[in-house]
C-alpha cells in the first residue's frame, strides 16, 4: 500500500513539473515595485533567498526593470509567487491607494492619506482625525474627542456628552473576552502576513472571482459560459445563491455569462454536488439566469457578466456573495450577508442589502440605498430617494434633491456634503452632537442635538436622523476620495 502511494506521488509530481512553468528573477536589497498584469495569485510565500520565483500553468513573463517588478501573462492565469524575505515591497492600486509590505510588516496607505498598519504587534488605523489601535493591550480608539478603550479592566468612553465607563468584575469580563477575540486574531494575522497580501494583490483582478477562503487550496472549481444575442427590449434578471455577481457593460450585442462553481473537497459527494449545481439560462422575452444548488450542497457560484450599454437590469439578486455593477440602467440590486458596490448606474434603482456595506460613485440616476450593520458611502450623485442602515455610518456626497431624502442610521455617524441644494433640513441626534460648516441655512433653529432651517428656495424635506452618533454637514462641497 505504501510503495502504491509513493509511486502514485512521484508521478504526479513528474506531471506537475511538466505542466507548469517556473521562471524566477534575482532581486537587489531594498523596495520592489510590484506591477501585476493578468495574474491572480493563488499562493503566495516568502524565502530567504534572493530570487523571486514564479510557478504557473501557463506562460508568465517576468522583467525587473530598474525598482520595477513585471508579473504578466498574455492570457489570464493562476501563480504560485515567492518573494525574497529580505526586501519590502510596494504595489499601487488603481484607486491610488498604495500596498506597502514585507514578510514582516503590511501598510495600506490610502489615496487621501489613510494608514493601515498590521504588524505582530498589532493592527493600528490612522484616517486623519480618527486614530485606531487593536494589540495585546486592547483596543483603543480616537474620533475626534470621543475615545473607546476596551482593556482587561473594563470598557471606558469618553468625551462623549454622556461618558460610558463599564469596569468592575463585568466590566473586566467582557473586557477581556474582547481583547482577547482581537489579540488571538492580530497574533495570526502578524504571523501570516501572506494571507492578508494575497487577498489584497487579488482585489482588483478583473479576470477572477475572489473570496477570502481562497487562502484554503483544497477547492475545485467547474466554470460554465455562455453567450446571449441581444434583443432590443430584452433586461436582464438574475437569482443566485452563495455567490458574488460582477456586471460591467461593452460594445459588443452580447451578452457574455460565465459562471464559476466552486465547492470543498473536504464536503462529502463534493464532485456530485458540483455536477448537480445547475446555471440555468434562458433567453426568450428577457435573459434569466438562476441558480440552483441542492439542498446543504455547500456549493458557491460566482458570475462575471458583460452586457450591451443599452440593456436594462429588472433584477439583480444573491446570497452570501457581493454585487459589483457599472455601466448599467435601472434595476433592483439585492443582496444578503454581502456588500454592493455600484458605478455610473443611470435611470432609476434600489440597492438593498443586510450586513454588507453599500457603496455608490458617479451615479446620474436615483436611486436609494438600505442595508443593515454595515456603512454606506455616496460619492458624487445626482439624487437620492432614502439612505438607511443600522449600526453603520453614512458618508454621502448630494449635488441634486429631486425628492424627499430620508438619511439614517443608529448608533453610528453621518457625514454630509450638499452641493447648491434646495431644501428644508432637519437633523437630529441624541447622545452626540451636529456640527455644520459652509451651510448658508435661513430660519435656522439649532441646539446641540437638533438643527433645523432652509437652504436655498427651500422646497423638498431632507431629513437627517442618527443615535449615538454625531452629524456633520458641510456645504460648498470641494473634492474628496
């Protein structure tokens, strides 16, 4: 039996090196720029020698070029990428936003500023006026005047109108089953660093699904494509289950479905309930896509969508997964335990989801936007209809007030900045404060929890409600990221 496995190991291990391809480049001491061109990184290590290596299944071209680390593939592809220990690295998203990394270390430094740092210390959090820091001595965090520190002593708010301090023996309790949830989680995050910079490279690969269990490299995957003629009148609907969803438009008077299928080895009957998970699709009055899984089949399913610009959406709707949309018109987007992403989305549409944050950029038509404990962020919008969540913050960017504008939260804060609006503003809060800046308001009523009065000719009724939070709204709006 043994001898059995040891010769089926050594054959698979001659096909292996058949099949791929290895390619590797000697690095000189100091900071690499990381530039990633059709690649997902499917594993990713550090080595105490000098040379970067790459290992793929298909053709990766690698070229140091000065600082200047090239990582391509003509077609899209998955590597294996091994970075020497000794050097730090630094790779630069398309928002601007910068990676800085080494075996050792990991900063996301932001395009306005923002730092993230984790490190085997801990994780510390710098955005301007807000400071955050996670480590083995607890968490502490500063939000203008108001901080939070939750150590094995207790809980203890301060600079808040109503300061909370909860010590004592279930003070202490809780304090310490919660630094000691974050300690555990920050001693693995600063061992494995890895798994943090691979999810991080992966993010913006427009070729492959990613999920953030892709770090376990037991899962096998089945991708199913399909392309659909276009009909003028045609919209298209999609239920799906366990899954993200990417919708983008072309030029093209198509529409391009794949569908990836993706399930544990480490499931029972894993290859039956991959093979029994169907992508249904139909074309006849609209294109329907629809998902269906067999009952505890424990099976995720992805799509990357290309539509014709003029194509309207009647439905986008999944589970467990996140919606990235751009380009697209009209439509209800919804989602459960998964966040929303949308861009340039005209007409006139819902975004709804629970536990997953929205975010919404560049947007001509209206639209609202729902979810529950998670943050919602508008930038540069034409009009809204609601902004509502629960347990999260709201930050929004409103040029246009075509309707009624109900924003809300609880328990979080709101950050507004209006353009030259026509409205009837009301704000209000308890526990906090509302601060304003730039805001030309007639008949203003104000107190410190409660702010009133018309900007502009007045006309529609922006209402703007929190608890447990501060508001800030700033007129005059300038540019922000």
């Amino acid at each position: 039996m043994k001898k059995t496995i040891f010769i089926m190991v050594m054959i698979s291990l001659i096909f292996s090196n058949i099949w791929a391809e290895k390619v590797s480049e000697k690095l000189a001491l100091g900071e690499i720029k990381l530039i990633l061109e059709n690649v997902h990184i499917d594993k990713l290590d550090f080595s105490q020698k000098s040379k970067v290596e790459v290992e793929s299944k298909s053709k990766v071209m690698l070229e140091l070029v000065g600082d200047k680390l090239y990582i391509s593939s003509e077609e899209p592809t998955e590597i294996d990428l091994v970075l020497p220990a000794q050097n730090s690295y630094l790779y630069q998203n398309a928002e601007q936003e910068n990676l800085h990394f080494s075996a050792d270390f990991i900063d996301l430094i932001g395009s306005e500023g923002e730092k993230i740092r984790i490190n085997s210390e801990g994780v510390f959090v710098d955005d301007n006026d807000s400071k955050v820091q996670v480590s083995g001595e607890g968490i502490f965090v500063e939000d203008g005047d108001e901080v939070v520190s939750i150590t094995s002593e207790g809980i203890i708010v301060s600079g808040t109108d109503n300061d909370v301090t909860l010590t004592g023996f279930w003070g202490s309790i809780l304090g310490s089953i919660i630094k000691g949830v974050s300690s555990t989680a920050i001693s693995y995050a600063g061992k494995h660093p890895e798994k943090f910079i691979k999810d991080m490279l992966n993010e913006e690969d427009s070729d492959f699904s990613f999920d953030f269990d892709d770090c376990d490299n037991d899962y096998i995957s089945e991708t199913v494509e399909q392309i659909v003629d276009y009909r003028p009148g045609m919209k298209l609907k999609l239920f799906n289950q366990n899954g993200s969803v990417e919708v983008e438009t072309w030029n093209k008077e198509q529409i391009e479905i794949v569908a990836k299928k993706r399930i544990s080895q480490s499931r029972r009957d894993y290859q039956k309930k991959l093979a029994d998970t169907e992508i249904m699709i139909t074309a006849e009055k609209d294109c329907e896509i629809e998902t269906k899984i067999p009952l505890r089949a424990e099976v995720s399913v992805s799509y990357q969508i290309k539509l014709p610009h003029n194509m309207e959406i009647e439905k986008l709707q999944s589970s467990n997964g996140s919606l990235q949309v751009s380009g697209t018109k009209n439509g209800e987007y919804i989602s459960s335990n998964g966040s929303i992403w949308v861009e340039d989305i005209s007409g006139d549409f819902l975004l709804n989801t629970t536990n997953g944050k929205i975010d919404a950029k560049n947007i001509p038509g209206i639209f609202s936007a729902k979810t529950t404990n998670a943050a919602i962020t508008i930038k540069n919008c034409n009009s809204l209809r609601a902004l509502q969540t629960s347990n999260g913050s709201i930050r929004a960017e409103l040029n246009n007030l075509k309707h009624d504008l109900l924003i809300g939260t609880s328990n979080a804060t709101i950050d507004l900045e209006l353009g030259e609006i026509d409205a009837e503003l009301t704000a209000t809060t308890s526990n906090s404060r509302i601060t304003t800046e730039g805001l030309n308001l007639q008949n203003m009523k104000n107190s410190n929890n409660y702010l009133s009065g018309r900007l502009g000719r007045g006309g529609n009724e922006l209402q703007i409600s929190t608890t447990n939070g501060r508001i800030s709204i700033k007129g005059n709006k300038g540019e922000w990221e």
